[in-house]
C-alpha cells in the first residue's frame, strides 16, 4: 500500500472537524518549509531543518503572542527564556537534529540580519530531537544556508511529512516518523477559529502505541515489523507546535501548549526520563507591530473559562499529527546499515478497523 496520511485510510481519531488542509497551514499566513539532506558519502546523514514562519513571512516585523510548556526537559530549544519572559514570538521557529542547534540557530540569526529584520539583537527560537541513530551526529551536515534555503521554500498549502527536514532521521515507537501535522476547526463565543499542530516525533516504545484508545502496537510486534533498535530504549523526544487564530494572551498560549502533552499520551508518550518533550502555542489573533512605539497598547482576548474547545482541538490535533507522521513516513536504512521500518498501512488499517 502507498503511503498516505491517516484519514486517507478511512480513520480518524476524535470527534472536532479538521480545517481543508488538516494541516498548520489552515491557519491563516502560515508557511512551513523544509531542507532535506540524505547523503552517504562521506558519511551516512538523514538529517535536516524544518521551518514554521507566520505572518506571511512577516514575524519579525509583526510580533504574535506565545509561550512554552516543558513535559520533560531531555531536550532544547533555544529562546525560551525570552518568550517565557517577554510572551512574544518576534522570528520564525525551527526544529532540526541535536547536533545542529548551533548551525540552525546562526542560520536564523544571519538571515535576519541579512534581510534588513533585526534589531540590537536575536533570539531564535531552535527546537530539536536526536536523529543519531540513523544519521551521523558528527558530519555537523545541517547548515546556516540550509536553514535559509528552507525559509526560502517556506509556502502555504499542504505540507510535506514523514521523512523531510528536521523529520528525515526521526522514529516513533519503534517506526519510522518524522514530521506530521493536523488542524481542527472550533467554535468559541459564536466565531469560528482554526488551530493546526506539527510535531517532529522521535520517541516511545512499540507495545505503547495507541490510536485513539485502540492497541495498535502490540498488534504488530517487533517480532513482525523490526525495531530500528537491537534493545528497546525509552529515550527519544518530540517537539510540537501549536498555532491558532483565536485571540489568546501568552498565558492562554502556555495553557495550549500544555495541553499538546495530552495528545501525545493519547498515542502512548509517557515522556520517559531521556526525552525531550517541549511543547511551544502561539496566537495570530494579536499582531504587536515591532517598530510601534505607543506607550498604550490594546488587545482583543478569549475569556480563560471559554477554552475547552481549543483544548480539545490541542489534543486531537497533536494525536493525529503523530499517526501522519508515521502514516507518511517511509523505510529508511541510514548509518552502519540500520533500518527503521514504516508501519505497515494495511495492518493498522485492519487492527483499527477490527
């Protein structure tokens, strides 16, 4: 069966509808990019950067409020402080291999600088999950003019999963993953709002896996598709991104981002001691102009009791997000020979259907 996402099979999983895309891009001037490196010579790299760039491009003129949740902090990305600080996304936010943080983060720093963008300083905001198993670490191959050539390919529409950009070594309960993404449509105070996840997924163990509460996992053993491991190992991470329209102070962003930890336990994330689950939301509905200089500023928000709906959407959104990672993703043999398996479309389509 050719790989496809997951409602392409006919399953779904929760009960709020997805926008046209079922994708981050649902929500209104977002662009998501991707740089691809898969080499063999002179070593083994399935490695990358993705790039999420809202406002048309325009983030670092047009300032979006957001905050941060850490699960478990086995893991990075750079910038927190200040977002945390400050409640403000002022750049585009990237998300590549552990190794590659400095390179992505310098990348985001001279294309600024370049573009005319910047200001006294920069603080990119740089998430990463470890692709060392099928990539070689030490090839240091993600660089600055990678991270420029993504921001570059950075566009609207639907966007590429599985085994692309920052995604490229990635697995997921023992399959191969990378990236995915999902959106779900939501009412809130009588208006419509769109909210769209991706994650990068790089964790967990194959007998956790679960789609929308059905054992999936344990109904396709490593004894039947292969671990990419020789041992099982609990450590691995994800980065989720949450974006919306809804009108949300940075507090109510934080509260989002919470709640993507939910989606991932949905699928079986435990957030082991070894792994890096960081979750960032952030919100289009305020755009905070970073050459005004008014003393009084103004901000239209959702009331804190009336996010139940966007909390869902979280949640569906992160869990499906992960199966269209593993849905999209295809078998990739990487360095010293490993392999790590796609799952097998036909079988999950029949253990879930069953």
């Amino acid at each position: 069966m050719n790989r496809a996402r997951l409602r392409d099979l006919g399953l779904s999983v929760g009960s709020l509808p997805p926008g046209p895309l079922n994708a981050i891009t649902d929500v209104a001037g977002l662009r998501v990019g991707h740089e691809t490196i898969v080499r063999d010579s002179p070593t083994t790299v399935r490695s990358g950067v993705t790039v999420i760039v809202p406002e048309e491009g325009e983030i670092w003129q047009r300032h979006l409020f957001a905050d941060a949740h850490v699960l478990n902090g086995n893991g990075e990305m750079t910038g927190l402080s200040f977002l945390q600080e400050f409640g403000l996304m002022c750049g585009p936010l990237a998300i590549t291999g552990t190794h590659s943080i400095g390179a992505v983060h310098e990348g985001l720093v001279s294309y600024e600088l370049a573009g005319g963008f910047a200001f006294d300083f920069c603080l990119p905001l740089v998430a990463e999950t470890f692709d060392g198993w099928l990539s070689d670490p030490s090839a240091l191959a993600v660089r600055p003019e990678h991270v420029h050539a993504a921001l570059k390919a950075a566009k609207g529409g639907p966007v590429a999963e599985g085994n692309v950009g920052g995604g490229t070594g990635m697995n997921t309960h023992e399959f191969k993953a990378g990236i995915g993404t999902a959106s779900r449509l939501v009412e809130v105070a009588s208006e419509g709002w769109t909210l769209g996840v991706l994650v990068q997924a790089n964790y967990g163990r194959r007998h956790q896996l679960r789609l929308d509460g059905g054992a999936i996992g344990a109904a396709i053993p490593t004894s039947d598709v292969p671990s990419p491991w020789p041992v099982a190992r609990d450590e691995g991470s994800i980065i989720a991104v949450v974006a919306t329209d809804a009108p949300l102070l940075p507090h109510q962003c934080r509260r989002l981002a919470q709640r993507a930890g939910m989606g991932v336990a949905r699928t079986g994330g435990i957030a082991a001691p070894a792994s890096g689950d960081i979750f960032l939301a952030f919100s289009t509905g305020n755009v905070h102009s970073a050459a005004d200089d008014k003393q009084l500023h103004s901000a239209r928000f959702l009331p804190d009791m009336a996010l139940a709906g966007l909390f869902q959407a979280v949640i569906e959104a992160t869990e499906e997000s992960i199966w269209n990672a593993l849905c999209a993703a295809e078998t990739i043999t990487g360095r010293e020979g490993r392999t790590s398996h796609a799952i097998p479309l036909d079988r999950l389509k029949e253990i879930a259907e069953t």
